[in-house]
C-alpha cells in the first residue's frame, strides 16, 4: 500500500488535520515524507496505530509531552506504555476526589447561607484524650500531640530541632483554641482563618530552624482538627494520619504526603510494598526551615516549606455525627501496628482515655522504634456526658 494523504491518514486515524500538522511540529507524529514540492504530508499505512495510541491518549486528557514519553516507551515496550497510563490515570483519579471535595464544600457552603436552611440543633460535644511516648529506641520525644475543647494535633518534628518545631506549630493553632475560633464562623471564612493559621505555624517552624546549623533539615509534620460544633476542620501536612471510626468501619480520611504514597498512587508500588520501602518515611510535604530541604529524624522525612512553591496543607471540613470516634496518630503507630490491631482498640476502649493508652501500648509491644503520639475523640449528643 502506498503512502497515504493527510486527509486519508486524518480519516482513519480519526485525527483531524490540525491536529496531524500540530503534531508534526511537535515531533509526536512525523510525516513518512513531506513532498518538496507542495510541502503536502503524506503518512505510512504503519503510522496508523501509534496515530490512534495518540489519539485514544488526547482523549484521556493526557498532556501532548507525556503523550510522547508514552508513544516513545510503546514503541520500545508495551508493557511499560501500559503502566505509564495506568499512573497518569491514577492521577487523574485523584485530583478528581480533590476536586470532588472541593465541590461538595460549596455546595454545602452555598446552601447554608439561605437562613431558611440553617440548622437550630444544639451543637453536638466532644470528649478527648492525648498521649505522647517516646517509645523504646529514640533517646529522645520530637512528637507533639494536642487536645482541648475545640483544637486536636498531632505533629511529628524531624532533624536537631524537630521537637521544638513540632511544638511551635502546635502551639500557633492552640490560639484558635484559646480565642474560641470556629464556632458560628461561616465555613470559608473558618477555611480561611486555618490557612492563615498554617501560614503561621510555618513560619514559626522557619524562626526555630533558622537558629540551627542546618535550617533546611529541620521541620514538622501537623495534623489537626478544629470543632466547630457539627463539623471539624481539618489541617493536614505530611504522614501523620487521621481516622475515623464509624459504624464499625476504620477509615482514614488523611492522604500521606511521602514520595512512597506518591508511588503507589501512580501504580508504581502496591499498597503491601510500600509498607517495606526503605523510602517510606521520606516526605514530599512537610512545615520546614528552608524550601527544597530535605531531613530524616523521627521517623519523618521532609521536602519543600510552607510557604515555598507548590507545598500546601490540605485543608477541608468533615461533619460530624455522634457515636463518631477520630484517630490522629503519628507514624509512629501507623507504621507498626496493623490497622485491624488500630481498629480492635478504637472499637473496644470505654472512653479516649483507655484508647490513648492501648495504642501507645501497641506501638511499644511492636518494638516502639520511633516516637508515638495519639490523640483520640469521640463525638457526643449534647445531653451526653463529657
């Protein structure tokens, strides 16, 4: 079969001309020859099937430089082609649920400024517990945990002075606390003052790390909630986690900013690898001294600064219902004691007290190789006991 025109080539390949000539500029898909004469594309019979990888990828959303990265792998290994689609899609997938949170915020948000549609419930209660170790290997405790009437954190500080980061950015969202911030505070103006609050923290992280040798070494993770009353405000920067226990069911509503969880959401690594990568404390988002850092102490890693380019904390509302029962932990319990043993404790503890203390003592029966903080909370009716 001869060569074919591009109009013949755009009709099989279901590519529109345009597009075929915007391709040729950008090298994807060049012409098997261009006539001197007319300066006419014509196109290989064989150029048909990496024509339509291109255009089945244009209509994933793909970007036309991965499209390339992509074509160049197929044509050397499929297999590898195959995976590089199955984590653009990954991705795809989770700025999706990103997004798909965002728009239920405003939905709700919206909604909720029509008078006739506010609640006049009275607010729902919380009863809560915190406890700190610094478990069985370290020499000393870089963790901070937090619980007060309306604020709960945890944060786990890394390099010479993560345990007075880790404190300093606890101790900026302990103000919202102590000035009783939230309540009656409509929901973005409440995400508003977080941001600014997380802001803050990071800057008072960078004032402690600034007097050290190695500024950039030094930083904290933060995971925290604020109660409004009928929802929680949740603040959340690298691998400290969050939990909620519901009907049974344990669910973790936190997302780990580390280069491992970035792995696995891009297909690269299964879930039970990760667990067993040498690099899985390292994190791609933390509260740090210096922008482009890096640091490894207390079991945490840490990448990038608030306030430097593209680092953000996640930041969003969760409502409550009673008989809720919240987990924050550092990794210092996520990373050795299973979830089901996390789950069993949470279901079986009488009160935050009792459940503190189990899991504290898990985290040390498993060997307690790094620091461990918890922080639990149940939600309660307002006529329940506190």
């Amino acid at each position: 079969m001869g060569l074919l025109t591009i109009g013949a080539f755009a009709k099989a390949s279901r590519l529109s001309p345009k597009a075929l000539r915007l391709y040729d500029e950008l090298g994807l898909l060049t012409p098997a020859r261009v006539d001197p004469v007319t300066g006419y594309r014509l196109y290989a019979p064989r150029q048909l099937e990496r024509a339509r990888l291109v255009a089945w990828l244009r209509r994933l959303g793909m970007p036309l430089a991965r499209i390339s990265e992509v074509c160049e792998l197929w044509e050397l290994d499929a297999a590898a082609a195959a995976r590089e689609v199955r984590a653009f899609w990954a991705r795809v997938e989770a700025e999706t649920a990103a997004r798909r949170d965002l728009a239920a915020f405003l939905i709700d948000h919206l909604s909720w400024k029509d008078p006739a549609m506010s609640p006049t419930v009275e607010p729902l209660k919380i009863r809560y517990a915190a406890l700190s170790d610094t478990g069985l290997v370290r020499e000393s405790n870089q963790d901070t945990a937090y619980a007060g009437p309306r604020l709960l954190a945890v944060a786990d500080g890394f390099g010479a002075g993560g345990a007075p980061a880790g404190a300093a950015a606890v101790q900026v969202l302990k103000r919202l606390d102590a000035e009783g911030v939230g309540v009656g505070v409509p929901a973005g103006d409440l995400l508003n003052v977080l941001e600014d609050a997380v802001e803050q923290a990071g800057r008072a992280v960078r004032d402690i790390a600034g007097s050290g040798p190695a500024p950039h070494e030094v930083g904290t993770t933060l995971t925290a909630m604020l109660w409004t009353g009928s929802q929680l405000a949740l603040v959340h920067i690298g691998d400290s986690r969050a939990y909620l226990l519901r009907e049974g069911g344990l669910f973790q509503i936190t997302h780990d900013h580390t280069v491992v969880q970035s792995m696995v959401d891009e297909g690269r690594l299964s879930p039970e690898e990760a667990a067993f990568h040498p690099q899985r404390s390292l994190l791609l988002r933390a509260l740090t001294g210096g922008a482009g850092g890096t640091g490894e102490a207390g079991g945490a890693g840490g990448v990038g600064g608030a306030g430097g380019a593209g680092v953000t904390a996640d930041i969003r509302l969760r409502d409550a219902r009673s008989g809720d029962r919240y987990l924050l932990c550092s990794d210092g319990l996520s990373a050795v004691v299973p979830t089901d043993a996390v789950r069993q404790v949470l279901t079986s503890a009488d009160d935050p007290e009792q459940a503190v203390r189990e899991l504290i003592a898990l985290a040390n029966r498993a060997g307690g190789p790094d620091n461990v903080s918890c922080v639990v909370a149940d939600v309660l009716e307002p006529d329940q006991e506190k």
